[in-house]
C-alpha cells in the first residue's frame, strides 16, 4: 500500500529538514576559512540552511582539529582557524618591522584592558595624567578599544573596552584571561623590583613588550 503524501506540519518539517551534522561541520569550516576575521555563531547560523546548528558542528570541530597544525579557537564570542601555537615560528617572516605603541598609549591600553568598561576620566584617575584624544584615536585606529556604554551618571560618559581584534592579537578567549601580576613577572613583561604607585599602575606601565604591534 502507497504512503500518502504528506500535509500540513509534516510536509513542511520534511521541506525543512536540516542537513546531516557531518555536512553542517563542512559548512562551518567553509565559512570559517573564507573569513578574514573570526565568525560568531549567529552569523554563521544565519548564512546556512534552515534547522542548522553551527554551535554543534563546532563543537565537533573543536575536537576534529586538536593536535592538528590549526587549532579552531574562540575569540570573544566569535571563533576563528589559527595556527598551532608549537607551529607559530613556521609563519615569522625574516624581516620584521616592530612599531611600538607610545608610553601613553601601553598605559591606557592596560588600564582599559584591566579595568574595562571604564571612563577616561577613570583612566586618568589611575593614571594620574590627563589622557590626550590623539593615544585614544590610536587605539581606536588599531580597532584594539571601542566605544562601551554610556555611564548612567551625570554627563552620560561614554566607556571604553578591549576588542575581539585585541584578543585575537593576543590569543585570548576572553579579557579574563589576560595574566595577572606575578605572570608578567615570570614572562619578564615586569620588572621584579619595586615600581613607584599602584599594582594597576605597575602593570600598566610595564607591559610595553607585551603591546607591541607587528606591521
């Protein structure tokens, strides 16, 4: 006996039917190595078909590339193919020019990365010098700080935070895992004497290796 064709809410789901998890990975990965930058979920769920599950397919991505020679890492909330870190020097060119970040520009940079969301009037709080627009446009410029919210206090100030191009630089999945103190002192981004001021100082205005930008 023939099956009857399908109707109503049955006919529509086998319309819809979402393609089989090992085609969703391939479209992930697709997705991934074509971009530039690194991919939020959303947006690859918004670019595959209909009843896809891009954090699924990820997640069995995740576990396909260890111990390969790219990893599939998170940045942020969006995620990104990137080298093996035991593999990083096989991609250092013979030449490279180092153009390093003023004084100004490291502090405020830390400060924000430390203390974010924060005001500039905070910034120069910790500081203890007044911030000019020119070492903000410059972060601004190297898309590694944007715009935060406004501050429901008096005057709306606006905040500032680190970017998903920040972390990505650094290779951090997020900005709690930037290293504390007693790291940058065992990495030699700190001098282990004293320092005059705060920690937060201390750490701000030590980092000049850590923020130095390749181009």
């Amino acid at each position: 006996m023939s099956r009857p064709p399908e109707t109503g809410d049955d006919a529509e789901g086998s319309l819809f039917e979402a393609p089989p998890a090992a085609e969703q990975e391939r479209m992930v990965e697709a997705i991934l190595f074509a971009s530039a930058e690194p991919v939020r979920v959303a947006e690859m769920n918004a670019r595959m078909p209909h009843g896809c599950d891009a954090g699924r397919a990820l997640e069995a991505l995740v576990r396909r590339y260890e111990g390969r020679g790219v990893h599939l890492v998170r940045v942020g909330e969006a995620w990104a193919f990137r080298t093996a870190p035991d593999l990083g020097f096989l991609m250092q060119k013979e030449t490279v020019e180092m153009r390093k970040l003023s004084r100004a520009a490291i502090e405020t940079l830390a400060i924000i990365a430390y203390h974010q969301p924060v005001t500039r009037a905070e910034i120069e709080e910790i500081r203890g010098v007044s911030v000019s627009r020119g070492t903000v446009d410059q972060l601004l410029d190297l898309e590694w700080i944007r715009f935060g919210r406004r501050r429901m206090t008096p005057g709306r100030p606006v905040t500032y935070v680190v970017t998903e191009a920040f972390l990505d630089h650094f290779g951090l999945e997020s900005a709690r895992d930037l290293p504390g103190l007693r790291e940058l002192r065992a990495a030699g981004l700190l001098d282990n004497r004293p320092m005059p001021g705060s920690e937060d100082e201390d750490a701000a205005e030590a980092q000049g290796e850590m923020f130095e930008d390749e181009s």
